[in-house]
C-alpha cells in the first residue's frame, strides 16, 4: 500500500471515529449494518473526499500524465522504466485503487447521505466532485466502470461490473454536472450546507455551479476538433463559468504530516526517481527564456535531489512545497479553451487572439511572474498565426500546454492536438491511454475491454 493511500485513510478515519463519537450505545446498534454510513453528517465526508482527490491527483495521476507528455523525465527505477514504456498492468494498481476506492466511492457515499436528508448543496457538490473525476478517469483509460461500479449508483454496486463505453460516459458526466448545478440552485431553503468544511471553496455555491460548467467545458472542447457544435457548446460553458484566478478549483494542501502535496511527498522519499529540467518541456522554456522556469524548475537542487526552500529536487515551491495546491481546473485553461473554440466554431481570429494572450497573461499572473516580464514574453510569444485555424489552434495549444504543468489535463491536450511534437522516448509510439490494471484483469476479466498503450484510442483522440 502507498504512502499516500495511508494518509488518506488516516482522514477518512479521523472523520469516522468523529462520527461514531455521537453514538448514545454500541448495543442499541448492534443490528446496524457497519458498512451503512447514512447517520454520518456529509460535513465529516466532504473534506475526505475533497483531500482524496487532491492525494490522488497531486500523486500517480499526475505522475503517469507528465512523464508520458514529458513534462518530466523519468531519471531512475519505476519511473525510468515508466518513461521508456516498460508498462505493467501492475503498474496501475494504486491509481486505480485511489481514485475509485478513496476518492469516489466516498464521494458517491456523500451523495446518498445528501440525497437521502434533502441537503441540496451537499448533493449538487458531489455530483460535480464525481463528474470531475470520471472525466479524468475516463480520459486515462477510455471505456471505465460507472453504471454499477459504486453501491447505491445506479443499477447498484456489483464485484464485477461492467466497462461502460466512454463516449456515452461522457454524455453521463455532462448530466451530473446539470443535475448538481440544478441543485446548487435550489439550497436556499437547506438547514446544512458546505463551510469550512469545504476545502475546495469554503461554502462557496456560486463558485462550485462555476467548476461544474468548466467541467462541461473541458466535455465539449475534447469533442470539438471538426465539430463546430462542440466548439460553441464550450463556448456557452466557459461564458458561465470562471470569471478571474479567484474561481480556480484547486486543492491547497496544508503541509502538515496528514496532508502534504503528493509531489512533495515523492520527491521526498523517492529522491532522482524523477527530475525536471531535462524533460523536454523545460529544455524548451529554457531555449525561449519563458519567466515560469523559475516558477517550475530548480536546477541547482534537481540532479542532488535536496532540499531547498520547502520542497525537494527540481520542482521549486510552487507546484512542489508540503503545501502546495494542485489544481483541477483553472481560469487560464478557460481561456485557452476559449482561443481554441472561437477558432473551430468560426474562425475567429480576432476574438481567438484576444483570448490567447489573456490566457498567458492569467496564467502568469497566477504564478507570480513580474508584469513587465509578462509584456515582454507575451509581445514575443503572443500573436496567432491567421494562415489557417489548425496552425493558430497548434500556437494555442503550445502555451495552454506549458499552462498545464502537472495536470493530467496536458496528456489529453497532446493526444487531441499533436502539440507539443513529442518523440517516443520508449518502443512504439508516444501512449494514447493506459491499460488496466491488473486486480480487474484477476477479478473481473470477463468485463475488461482488450487494450494497449495504443488502442483502443479514447473516442475523442482522432
């Protein structure tokens, strides 16, 4: 079991032994199914779900994503043999585990509490926590269990479920989000609501209805490429969505012994498995003098693997501190979106143009680049080319990509533009998915699709 998994389980049961402290007699109960929560009050299961994610994410998700799109390089042991393709289905394990086990059944455990005592805003907020998620699951491995994959979900838990197909997935994500939205709308009148026990947005409800339509976003402008529609359905969700920095869906992890980044973590205790500014992206950022490097990348500490600062080897303070956020979705990725739909919908340059440059200049801003820097970079970097929508979407592309550092989000970039080009760094081709791992292939082989690093394609990857 991992590091991060015990940590995880570490809050969930923190968050139970406060539960159970309300119980008047253990013989009053003796009858009560223990793996029954619904007496559990969603405010002890929202912050485990919440931090769940953020272990996952911050942890082999990103992990897998950066060192395929080569964001990092993969220096020695399991992820030397990662980066070269040298692929298990073994190597899943934990991932998988993670993200179903530890971070949506929980979530899916929050919904039925909230449904089940009317609490709106509880029950809008796991279904845009679940949407989040299957959208990354799906996008790492394609068709994925869902319709039975949790108890209480639909047709209900099974051992062995079935591998939904991932196209019609998707069309459930987008109903998850509607119908949490649909319900954030409707918690006025709701006697418990998220506070500080929300992580995420500390109760914010606006802001959450905001994550669930740049959830959406992210569903159209996958399916946008020779899709005109899909190119203006993001546009329509990304108008209802982030305004500012100030809306970004991230998780800032307290850095404390329960709740440090999964980065931090890592590099911690697995020193030069993994280094940074030999990965083909920061050898690009150093070769056009990008002011994020700094922002990124240690070089002084990334072959030692020491420490400096708060963190690590060669992921300086910002993505690598104890507590540093990992981010879900951001309001310069809307942005980049934002450039690329106007471009696929309608050729729209003009519009496109403005758009890209304020997604530099947001996502800048975020990191703390000086703003003269910033002019200087964007004057240097941010004019799209006009000779046609596919060279301006490839320049787009290349900053969102950089934008995107660490987010799984930047594999299914490269996957849906080519952009950055990226050489096999391994036998083959550069992966389009993930395999499964191999608990579902020993327990649940008659419902798992055949698959390789290549095919099936995910139904967007064209």
């Amino acid at each position: 079991m991992s590091l991060y998994k015990l940590k995880i389980f570490a809050i969930l049961g923190v968050a139970m032994i406060f539960a159970g402290s309300c119980k008047k007699s253990y013989f009053a109960n003796v009858n009560n199914n223990p793996n029954v929560v619904p007496t559990v009050a969603p405010n002890l299961v929202l912050p485990s779900a919440e931090i769940a994610l953020g272990f996952t994410q911050s942890g082999d998700f990103s992990r897998y994503a950066s060192l395929i799109s080569q964001q990092t390089f993969g220096a020695s042991n399991q992820s030397k043999s990662f980066y070269i393709y040298s692929i298990n289905a073994g190597t899943f394990e934990n991932g998988w585990g993670d993200i179903y086990t530890s971070t949506m059944e929980n979530i899916v455990t929050l919904r039925q509490i909230a449904d089940g005592k009317g609490f709106n805003a509880y029950s809008g907020v796991s279904r845009i926590l679940l949407a989040y998620c299957m959208q990354m699951v799906v996008d790492m491995w394609g068709k994925v269990p869902y319709s039975q994959a949790f108890s209480g979900n639909l047709t209900g838990g099974t051992i062995t479920p079935k591998f939904d197909d991932d196209k019609a997935l998707y069309d459930s994500i987008a109903l998850l989000v509607d119908n949490g939205i649909a319900r954030l709308n409707n918690a006025g009148s709701d006697v418990l609501v998220p506070g500080a026990d929300d992580v995420i947005y500390g109760g914010d409800l606006a802001k959450w209805a905001k994550f669930g339509h740049a959830v959406k976003a992210r569903l159209y402008i996958h399916q946008s490429k020779g899709t005109p529609a899909m190119a203006s359905n993001a546009l329509t969700e990304i108008a209802a969505s982030f305004s500012s920095n100030a809306d970004n869906a991230q998780y800032k992890f307290l850095g404390d012994g329960n709740t440090e980044n999964g980065w931090y973590q890592m590099l911690k205790d697995r020193q030069k498995y993994i280094s940074f500014t030999n990965s083909t992206m920061a050898l690009a950022m150093s070769a056009s003098n990008d002011p994020r490097y700094d922002v990124f990348f240690d070089p002084a500490n990334d072959a030692s693997g020491a420490g400096s600062g708060n963190h690590f080897g060669g992921l300086a303070d910002y993505y690598g501190a104890n507590d540093a956020p990992v981010e879900f979705i951001t309001y310069d990725e809307l942005l980049f979106m934002k450039a690329e739909a106007a471009l696929r919908a309608s050729s729209d340059y003009t519009n496109a143009q403005i758009y890209y440059r304020a997604a530099i200049n947001a996502n800048m801003t975020k990191l703390g680049v000086a703003p003269a820097d910033i002019t200087t970079y964007v004057a240097a970097n941010g004019t799209l080319p006009v000779t046609s929508v596919d060279a301006a979407v490839a320049k787009v592309a290349s900053q969102e990509f950089i934008g995107l550092f660490l987010n799984p989000e930047a594999w299914v970039l490269y996957r849906r533009t080519g952009v950055p080009a990226l050489s096999a760094t391994g036998p083959g081709a550069v992966p389009r998915r993930l395999i499964y791992p191999q608990s579902e292939y020993s327990l649940n082989a008659a419902n798992v699709p055949a698959s390789t690093l290549s095919t099936p394609a995910i139904f967007w990857d064209k």
